[in-house]
C-alpha cells in the first residue's frame, strides 16, 4: 500500500512539475501559431521550462511588434499612394491644360499673322492715298 501512495504522490508531483508546465507551453505556442502575439507565457516548474516560456514571450513580445510596425507603414504606404494617385492625376490636367494653350497659341498665331496683314490694309484704305503716291507706286512696279 505504501509503494502504491509514493507511485501516486510521485505521479502528482511529475505532473503539476514538468507535465502541467510543458501543456501549458504547447498551449501558448499553438496560440502564437495562431497569431495570438504578444502574449506572456508564464509557467511554474523547473528553470528549463520556464526560460523556455521566456524565450516564447519574448517571441510573441517581437512578433506583435512587428506586426504594428508592419501595420503602420502599410498605413503609410497607402497614404502616400492615395497621394500619389492625386499628383499623377494633377498632372494628367497640367498636361492636358498645356497642350490646350499650345493649341491656342497655335491658332492665335495662324490667325493673328493674316488679321494683322488685314488690319493695316484697313489703316492704309481709312488713311487713304493721294494719286500722287499712287502714280509713284505704279512707276516703282513698272517693269
């Protein structure tokens, strides 16, 4: 009976020391799988086990670290592209724009070359010319 009590006081101790400690760990690692960071893993037992669930607390402690890094320079990488999108499209209308006043540069000049050839034989008719002037015109063209 005696041997039987020591088997089973030893059973108890194995477990809550080394057994419990080791679920525990399985436990808070399947947990950090799961993306369940920043967690602290905390168990009582033998120095092993737990500088092992201090080696997963400081993984899960890292792991959501980089997890809000990535999180924050995804958000700033969406914010620059958002404004990126609105340069590209102030340049699309900056280019568009340009290309309208090259066009109408384009017409004042094709246009503004004849109206001004017109607008001085205009000045010259409301001027009028005396036949004096004109009789020495014709002479200069006489070939």
């Amino acid at each position: 009976g005696s041997t039987a009590a020591v088997a089973s006081f030893g059973f108890v101790v194995f477990r809550r020391r080394l057994v419990q400690p080791i679920l525990e760990i399985q436990q808070s690692t399947h947990s950090i799988a799961a993306g369940d960071f920043g967690q602290q893993v905390v168990v009582e037992g033998p120095r092993e086990l737990t500088e092992l669930a201090g080696a997963l607390t400081t993984l899960s402690t890292s792991l959501n670290s980089y997890r809000e890094n990535s999180q924050r320079q995804l958000a700033e990488l969406e914010a620059a592209n958002v404004e990126l999108k609105g340069v590209q499209s102030e340049l699309i209308r900056s280019e568009k724009l340009a290309g309208i006043g090259r066009l109408a540069a384009g017409i004042a000049h094709e246009v503004g070359n004849p109206l001004a050839a017109v607008v001085g034989y205009v000045d010259i008719l409301i001027e009028g010319v005396d036949d004096e002037g004109l009789k020495e015109d014709e002479e200069l063209h006489t070939w």
